[in-house]
C-alpha cells in the first residue's frame, strides 16, 4: 500500500502543480507506473475545476464561472496539456520531415500556430461548457461531466501509450520513462479510472456512453497520423491528444443532447 500510495504521488507531481510530500522524485520505476493513474489525476482537475465553477457561480453569471474554471484548470496543470497542444501544431504545421517537426516540437519558443490552435480550443471548451450548464440544472450532473470528460481526455491520450511506440529520435523528451513499459496494473487502473466517470454519467442516462465512439476514431485518427509522420508519439502528442479530446468529449455531450 505505502508504494502504491507513493506511485499515485509520484503521477500527482508528474502530471500537475499539486504539492506532493517531499520524498517524492521524478523516479523513472515510478513514472513508469504513475501511467496507471493518468486518468485518475483528470477526476482531480475536473473536481477542482467543478468546485470553482460551482462557488463562482454563486457570485457571477455562468459564463464567468466558466472562465474561472478553466483558469483553475490550467494552474493546477501548469499548462502541461496545452503547452503539448501548441508545440505539436507548431510542429507539424511548420515540419516537413520527421527530425525537422522534432526540432520544432523542441523548441520552448510558441509559433503562430500553436498559439491559435490553443486559443480556439480554449474557446470551444468554454462554449460548449457555457451550453452544457445552461442546459443542465443539476450539480451532480454537472460535476460528473466535469470530472468525466478529463478522465476521458486523459484515457484516450493513455491509450496511445499503451497501442503505440515511443518515437526513437526524441529520447530527451521528459515523457520517455513513460514509454518504458507497463503491464497489467496500468492498464487495468488507467481503464478503470478513465471509464468509471462516464459509467456513472450514464447512469443517469445511458447515451452519454456513445461519447466512446468520437474518442476512439480520435485514437486511432492520432495514432495512425503520428506513427506516419514521426514513427510513433511523444509527450508533446500525449498533450495534444489530451486537448483535443476534452473538446470532444464537451462536443459529444453536447451533440447528444438534442437527442434525449
């Protein structure tokens, strides 16, 4: 239990700005099975962007309260994700070849193109969230599509680690311990915690579970386009994925319910 206790810990550090306890290292044995909690980590995001959103909205209208989520949102994550989101527009928008997108994927300065790509996700994000909680009355509804919709993010991203391999001329990459290796612990976990929001969701109704279909053709569109161009995936790709299908999954939710 202690070492389990300190692999989720060392997932908390790796993927957020959270305070962990001080023996806590970027130890490569435990990154390597932090995977497992990968989604777990968006149930926290979420719930702390549900939280905000919440008491915000007893003060301002929702549309602020929206905002002010998805501020939390990316503080607590140190713009891990949308960083990763820009560098791969930057990349593959401005590379021809597979070394010259990895220098520019390397690169800590932000193009024209990453900087967009970040600003248009972050403004369907927001209107499909202003929709969702003009359309729902409920919290409970509202928090799990919250928490949901992070989890599902980050487990469609998990699954490239899982499915894909590590693309061989960008070994400095922090990702890397990562791709070591995994076996059933993480993917028993990731599978577990990524889908038991949505399973809950669909409690309440059960075409929430068609939010699946988008997010897998989002995987596999990912995955083939990224092992053609790169020959495989790097942290900045886990980051874009992630970005990419908290938009959709807020974009299912919405689409569906014109049809309940």
């Amino acid at each position: 239990m202690k070492n389990e206790i300190k692999i989720f810990f060392t997932a908390l550090m790796f993927y957020s700005r959270i305070p962990c306890p001080k023996d806590i290292d970027h130890s490569p044995e435990y990154i390597n099975k932090a995977t497992r909690y990968f989604p777990l980590i968006g149930w926290i995001i979420g719930g702390i962007s549900f939280v905000v959103f919440f008491l915000s909205v007893l003060l301002f209208d929702s549309s602020i309260a929206i905002i002010l989520s998805l501020i939390a949102g990316v503080l607590t994550t140190g713009a891990f994700h949308e960083d990763g989101l820009a560098d791969v527009v930057d990349g593959f928008g401005g590379g021809w070849t597979k070394q010259r997108i990895l220098e520019i994927m390397k690169d800590s300065r932000v193009g024209a193109y990453g900087a967009i790509s970040v600003a248009l996700v972050v403004l369907l994000k927001y209107a499909a969230l202003n929709t969702l909680t003009n359309t729902f009355s409920e919290s409970v509804t509202i928090g799990l599509m919250f928490i949901s919709y992070h989890s599902l993010a980050r487990f469609t991203a998990m699954n490239l680690i899982f499915t894909s391999s590590y693309s061989r001329d960008d070994q400095t990459s922090k990702v890397k311990p990562i791709a070591k290796s995994f076996g059933f612990p993480e993917i028993f976990g990731g599978y577990f915690f990524g889908l038991l929001p949505l399973f809950v969701l669909s409690w309440f109704n059960w075409k929430f579970i068609l939010t699946l279909a988008p997010l897998f053709a989002l995987y596999l569109f990912s995955k083939n386009y990224f092992e053609k161009k790169i020959d495989g995936y790097t942290g900045d790709c886990l980051g874009a994925v992630e970005q990419l299908a908290e938009c959709v999954c807020l974009l299912s939710y919405v689409a569906l319910w014109k049809f309940m």
